[in-house]
C-alpha cells in the first residue's frame, strides 16, 4: 500500500515552540496554554493578527529545526516500511512567508526532515517521495499522481474537497479531538499516531 502523510501539523507538532517564540517575543501571557491555537487567538484577540502572520513565517523558516515530531510518527514510518508500504508526504506550503523575512519555507521543512526523519542515524524517507506544492489543488494533484491508497492529513477541508481522489481512502489525524463530528462524512478520525499503526496492522 502507497500510505501518503501531510506535513504541517500532523507530522511536525508547532504546539511547544510557537508558545517558546511566543514568550520570547513578551506577545503572549504566563497563563497561556502551550499551544499553537491559543498562541494564535490570544493575538488575533488583542487585534495583532499581523504579529501571527509575521511570527508563523519565523517559526517555519528560521526556527523549523527546533519543531518536534509528534510522538509516535517515525515509529509508525518505520513499522509501515517494514511491513512493506511505501510512504510518501504531500504538503503544501508557500515559498516564502506572505510578510516578515523571505525564508525558503519549502528549504527549511526539508532541512527538518534531514534532520529528525531518521532510522539509525540514516534518513526514513526518499527525497523522492517527498513533496512540497504550493496550493491546495497541487496538493491534490499530487495525492492522486502518487496514487495513494490512503491518506493521513490533520485538515479536513483537504480530505473532503472535491478533488481529494475517489479511491483514496481519507484519515484524518484530530490528536485534540476538534471533528469527531466527522466521522459520518466518511473519514477515518485518529487521535494518535499509535492508533494509525494498529489500523494498518489491523
């Protein structure tokens, strides 16, 4: 089976170090949750939505190395590989942050692969089965040229839209349980990466 992942917040979890870049910044207060939701709404509140947008380019460029992978995904890459699957992600991503510095986004998350996606110290995944477009709809395209079997994103916007590939099956990774009303639209709601293992052993 062809297992197609997104990246941005279903490989990669921002949560500690938006709150980190956050604090540092002094933009946010002590009794914040360590979060990326909150970080966002507590500034889109005090009406600084620009600080947000400023501070996701920062975070995804000069800071990208310093994100932590979700518990569980590279033992679940790693389980999916030997039990013969192929593993490809698909994201999609800007080039560059829409204000603030022009860091290469698409640099940076490869440079955090090369650094965190590794088994024995050599890298999980191809550079070929690794691929980063730069719209939704590439997104897509990309999906059902890959021909993936299933794939496991964190948006569910992405998973029901139009032009998600009919034969793909659709997984959504929802660790905080924001679409458990989902489930009826036919997807597959995940809280963990350990609870997409035992699927695919299932």
């Amino acid at each position: 089976m062809r297992i197609g992942i997104d990246f941005d917040n279903t490989i990669v979890s921002y949560d500690a170090l938006f709150h980190k870049v956050a604090w540092e910044q002094d933009l946010v207060p002590a009794e914040t949750p360590s979060n990326k939701v909150a970080v966002r709404d507590h500034l889109r509140g005090i009406g600084q939505e620009d600080r947000w947008t400023e501070m996701q380019g920062y975070v995804y460029g000069a800071r990208m190395v310093e994100a932590l992978a979700y518990e569980g995904v590279i033992d679940f890459i790693r389980g999916a590989k030997a039990a013969g699957h192929e593993v490809t992600i698909v994201s999609h991503k800007t080039r560059h942050p829409f204000i603030g510095p022009q860091y290469d986004l698409h640099a940076a998350a490869r440079a955090w692969i090369a650094c965190h996606l590794l088994s024995d110290g050599k890298p999980l995944l191809p550079s070929e089965n690794i691929f980063f477009e730069l719209t939704k709809l590439e997104k897509l395209t990309r999906i059902a040229a890959c021909g993936c079997e299933a794939f496991i994103d964190d948006l569910p916007e992405i998973l029901l839209a139009d032009d998600f590939p009919s034969n793909t099956a659709r997984l959504l990774f929802d660790p905080e349980e924001h679409h458990a009303d989902l489930a009826a639209q036919g997807l597959g709601i995940f809280r963990s990466w350990r609870q997409l293992a035992e699927h695919f052993s299932a």
